[in-house]
C-alpha cells in the first residue's frame, strides 16, 4: 500500500499537579483553545477540549506522525508555559507527570465531545478521581492506586 492512512481516535485526560483546582473559569475558554491549537500545529485534529478546574479533557484525531506520548508531552509542556504567562497566581502551574488515553471508535466521537462540553454539571455529582478510576476500570487498564495521582 503506497499510502498510510488512519483514523485514530483519542480521549485524552490529564490532570492538574495534586490535582489542584487551578484551572480558574476566567482562563479556561483560553486555554481549551491553547490546546487545540497546539494539537493542530501538531498534525492532530482537536474536536474539543474542555475540562473543570483540576483537569482536562480532549477528543483528538492523532496524525499518524506523532505517538500519544509525544502528542501529550507537547500539550502539557506548551500550555504549561503559556499557563504561566496568564495570571500571577498561575506562577508555578504544573501539570501532573501522567495521563490516561482512551481509544474511541468513530461513531463515538459525538458522545465523547457532548461529554467533555458537560463537564460542569457531570463533576458536580461526581468527583473526578471516583470518575477516572470507574474509567480504567471499565477501560481493562490495570494499573496501581499509589501510582495513579501524583
């Protein structure tokens, strides 16, 4: 075949260093299109990005020249610069070390994009730990509690 074609689908979550509730209201209009943009200069395409005040969320059509983990390091090293530039209180902002990707079929992707604009009301029932721990779960992804949150 001459040509390499795909269609990989992400969702994408990553949180806040302690998970910090730093991600105020005033910048993350701003920093949600931050990151599209950076998965766009990237290769990517960005459906969406969204998330609450201790993380975020992406839905991401991955190029096929770049893997997730460089895909994640350039959003989290990006954004985590220009975070710092965009309030004194946003001074020492970090990302937590980890992330989680989740593979989503096409037919999906609306679903997931309704998910991430409803993030709001959704953590107001439940918290994000309870929500992504459910996930790996459900998910097949084992993995160790000590080890999920940094």
């Amino acid at each position: 075949m001459p040509q390499s074609l795909t269609n990989v689908l992400l969702h994408i979550v990553f949180s806040t260093k302690g998970r910090a509730p730093l991600l105020y209201p005033e910048v993350r209009p701003a920093l949600f299109a931050y990151l599209s943009a950076v998965a766009r200069s990237t290769g990517c395409e960005c459906y969406r990005a969204g998330g609450v005040a201790n993380h975020v969320h992406l839905a991401v059509r991955l190029s096929r020249t770049i893997t997730i983990a460089n895909l994640v390091q350039e959003l989290k090293s990006s954004s985590s610069r220009w975070l710092k530039t965009q309030s004194p209180r946003l001074c020492r902002f970090r990302w937590q070390t980890g992330y989680s990707a989740f593979s989503v079929r096409a037919s999906g992707l609306n679903t997931l994009v309704r998910y991430i604009d409803n993030q709001e009301v959704h953590h107001r029932k439940r918290s994000f730990e309870r929500e992504h721990i459910t996930t790996l779960s459900q998910e097949g992804i084992e993995y160790d509690e000590r080890y999920v949150w940094d």
